[in-house]
C-alpha cells in the first residue's frame, strides 16, 4: 500500500529517499530547516549534483507525489512514517554529534502530544548514528508518550553519491532494525518494489542495524588504506600496486571493489563514520587497535603524495600547480573532507599557488576558499603556465585527455596522478616525467 511519508532533513540522503519512495506512489513530505533549499525545491531546481535525481523531481512534484517544506509540524501531522536523514557530523573527538536526531526526535514528541488524532507512528533513523541510538530514542517516545504507539526503527542507508538513486533503486540489500512487527511490515511493504529481482532485505535488532552501517564502512575503508599502505612499499620496491590488485582481486574471497589505491578515501561518511565507530566501542571500554590504524594510514597516504611533490617543486615558493579535480569522488559536488584538500593546504602552506578545475564542485571549492585559490573553467585552461599538475578526482573527462594540448598548456610536461588515470609507459612515450601511487615513476631524460 501507499504510505505518508514525512523525511525530515533534505540533503544527500533525505532527498534520494523521499524522491524514490515518492517515485514508487508514496505521498512525501520532505522537511528541511534551510529556507532556500525548500524554495529551489518546489521550484524545480536540485540544491546538488546528482545523477538521475532531476528527473525525479520534476516527476514527483508534477503529479504531487512530493513537496518541501519547512514546517515540521505540517510534515509529522502527515506521516505515518517520518524517515530522519538529519546529518551525524563528527564532534571533536571523533564520536558523532547526534544532537539534530535528538532535538528533532524531541519536536516531534511534542508535536504528537499535542496531535489530538491517535495514529501510530512509525520513526526511522536512516541517518548513521552510533549503535544504541535507536533504542534510546525509542525510550525517549515511550516517556514522552506512554499511552501513544511510537516505534522508532534503524533503518541505514547504503547510498553512494553519484549513483545514489540507481543504489537506493536496486539496493545489493535492505537492512530493517526493528523487533516490531507492524514497524518491519511498513517497512518491507516500502522496500518491495525495490528488491523485486530477489535482492535481500534483512531484519534485526536496531542496534545490529545501526553497527552493520558502521562496519560496512570500516571495511570499506580498511580495504582502501589496505591498499594505501602496500603501495608506499611498492613505491620503495619498484613494484606496481596495480598489478598487485589485480592479482589479489581475482581472488572471489577478496574480490576486486575498493582495492583502489590513490589519495586515500574521504567524503561525508567514510572518514567520520571510521572515527565515530572507535569512539563509540572506547565509550563502552572496548579499545580496537586495526580500526583506529585505518584513518592513520589514510592520513599518511595524503602527506606522502605531498612530499613527493614539495621536493620534486624545490624551491616551491612561487610555484603554480593545476589541480584536477576536487569532488570527494567523482560524480558529486560534495567537498567534504575530499582527498584534495590534503594535497591542497599543505601545498598553499609552502607558498604554492594551486588553480583549480573541477566539473561541478567549484562553486562548494569557491564557498571554502575564496581568493587563496585559484579556478579555471576548464582542465586545459587550468594547466596555462602551470609547473605540475595534480590529479586528485578521478572524474570521466580526465581519463583520455589532449596530451599534446596540455603539454602546450604547461611549463613543463609534469603530473602527479592521485588516482592512477594512466599507464606509467605511455606516459613516457609522450615525453611527461609522471607519478603515480605505488608505481614506479616515469621520467624522461633531461627531466627532474
Ligand atoms: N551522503 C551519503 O552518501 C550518505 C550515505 C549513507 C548515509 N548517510 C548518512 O545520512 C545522514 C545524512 O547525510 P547527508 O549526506 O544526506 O547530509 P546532508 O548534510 O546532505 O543533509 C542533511 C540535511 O538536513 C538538514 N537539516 C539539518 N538540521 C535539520 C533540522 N533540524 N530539521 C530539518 N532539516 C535539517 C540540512 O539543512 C541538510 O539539508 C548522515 O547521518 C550520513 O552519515 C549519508
């Protein structure tokens, strides 16, 4: 059956969710506390970048299937489910900052106990919060409104920006949190349409919910920064990391995804959720020792790409670096905690200056840096006058570039590849002193 839907917090995830829900015949309610992102909303307009999300918008507001607002009171009045997409932002200490959860998890009781019509409710935290969190907000519903039916459910969200409606489409599985039978039944009947070629749901206690999500990122970043670290020993031996993931991938017990090594992973999950995960078992008194190493190997990936380039640049001071790519990965404006930003400061820190060219996360790069950098509309463009080029976004476009037109472009014929976008033999051949992660370098006599 259709259901009304209230989501509360319209970003990445808020947005993806309430669209697709609507999409399947839902009647969505998205909330948001930014005035302007509900504005651009109903007018149409997507806040982000997102692949196939327009569409959906423009579908679902055209036949009233979807709407924004800001009133959270209008929204909860309507939903028998209300989805929390609220953002888990890291706190100083790594923990995660649950505090949107609990004040909008505490406007809403209040909302319900003045809502004279009895309906239950179903409260789904699709945010990642640390395992428990669920529970304790089930507990906050049940002082709050002894004699209402309030189920609060987890419900993690397995999105990757760039292919996020495609992943919330055609999920590899649906994680349901709940030990309520009416909670897991609203929630498989709202999933179904969504896991038709036989793909899993599967249901569990809230807090297995809550820390499948965590872990499912440890491990993802584990891999990476598994990676990461053999590749400064291929670096030291002349081996080639490249080889070495093919090698181990083909493997089915280890398989071929996230065994890319570059700049180290980064974005608004992996990085916050590794650390919240450290903090919440240390808050139980369960110290782990592999996890806390994932984040430091990450670190250390960045500060050694750095270095190499520094030295190569000496004397930096005065230097220009083009810098491709910004976007934490391709696919998506989102900046947060990108990679680039740790080849990017330190090297604005030496004195260098870095112009850069992203295809749709400039406007977020101008919005943190201002005048400290500069920004070129185009890759080539980019490259006018440079002394090196660094590549730290993967994106299509950068794939098969105009080498000739970039060498005419440079000062000199010099990159730094963060993602390993080119073979280190071809590069050669075209007359560029190239580097790469865990590869041995390519430099042409008469260079470096
Ligand atoms: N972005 C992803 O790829 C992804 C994937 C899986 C899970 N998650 C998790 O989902 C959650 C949301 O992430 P996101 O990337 O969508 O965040 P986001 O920052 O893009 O969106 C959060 C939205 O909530 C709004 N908001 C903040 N406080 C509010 C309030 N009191 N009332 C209403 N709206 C409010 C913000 O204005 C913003 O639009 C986080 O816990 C994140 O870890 C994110």
């Amino acid at each position: 059956m259709a259901y009304r839907i209230a989501v509360v917090g319209s970003g990445y995830v808020g947005l993806v969710t309430g669209l697709c829900f609507a999409e399947t015949g839902n009647h969505v309610v998205c909330v948001d506390i930014d005035q302007q992102k509900v504005e651009q909303l109903n007018r149409g307009q997507l806040p982000i970048y997102e692949p196939g999300l327009g569409v959906l918008l423009e579908r679902n507001l055209r036949n009233g299937r979807a709407r924004f607002t800001t009133d959270l009171a209008e929204a909860v009045r309507f939903g028998t489910v209300v989805l929390l997409c609220l953002p888990t932002p890291p706190q100083e200490d790594g923990s995660a900052d649950v505090q949107h959860v609990f004040a909008v998890a505490e406007r809403i009781a209040t909302l319900l106990q003045q809502d004279s019509v009895h309906e239950p409710r179903l409260i789904v935290t699709k945010s990642t919060v640390p395992p428990g969190t669920t529970q304790r907000l089930q507990a906050l519903f049940a002082q709050r409104l002894p004699d209402r039916r309030v189920v609060v459910a987890s419900n993690p969200e397995f999105l990757r920006e760039g292919t996020a409606v495609e992943d919330f489409m055609k999920p590899e599985r649906v994680i349901i949190g709940t030990r309520d039978a009416w909670a897991e039944h609203v929630l498989r009947e709202l999933y179904e349409p969504f896991v038709r070629s036989g793909n899993p749901i599967y249901v569990m206690d809230e807090t297995s919910a809550e820390l499948t999500k965590y872990a499912a990122n440890a491990m993802l970043a584990l891999r990476i920064s598994f990676m990461n670290e053999l590749s400064a020993y291929c670096e030291a031996l002349g081996a080639d990391i490249e080889k070495v993931r093919l090698g181990i991938g083909s493997d089915s017990r280890i398989g071929k995804r996230y065994l890319f090594a570059g700049l180290g992973y980064g974005g608004s999950c992996l990085p916050k959720d590794v650390r919240a995960l450290v903090q919440s078992a240390r808050s139980l008194g369960v110290h782990f020792r592999l996890i806390p190493a994932i984040e430091e190997v990450n670190h250390a990936q960045a500060e050694r790409f750095v270095g190499r380039i520094l030295k190569r640049l000496e004397p930096v001071h005065g230097r220009c670096v083009a810098l491709w790519g910004v976007a934490f990965k391709p696919n998506t404006d989102d900046i947060r905690e990108a990679p680039a930003f740790r080849v990017i400061d330190p090297l604005l820190h030496a004195g260098v200056c870095v112009r850069a060219y992203d295809p749709e996360a400039l406007p977020n790069v101008q919005r943190r840096y201002g005048e400290r950098l500069q920004y070129a509309a185009s890759m080539y463009e980019c490259l006018e006058g440079a002394d090196a080029l660094v590549i730290a976004t993967e994106w299509n476009e950068f794939r098969n570039p105009d080498f000739e037109l970039m060498r005419s472009r440079m000062r000199q014929p010099l990159i730094f590849d963060g993602r390993n976008l080119f073979s280190p033999e071809e590069m050669l051949e075209r007359g560029f002193e190239y580097h790469s992660i865990g590869r041995p370098s390519a430099v042409p006599s008469g260079m470096a």
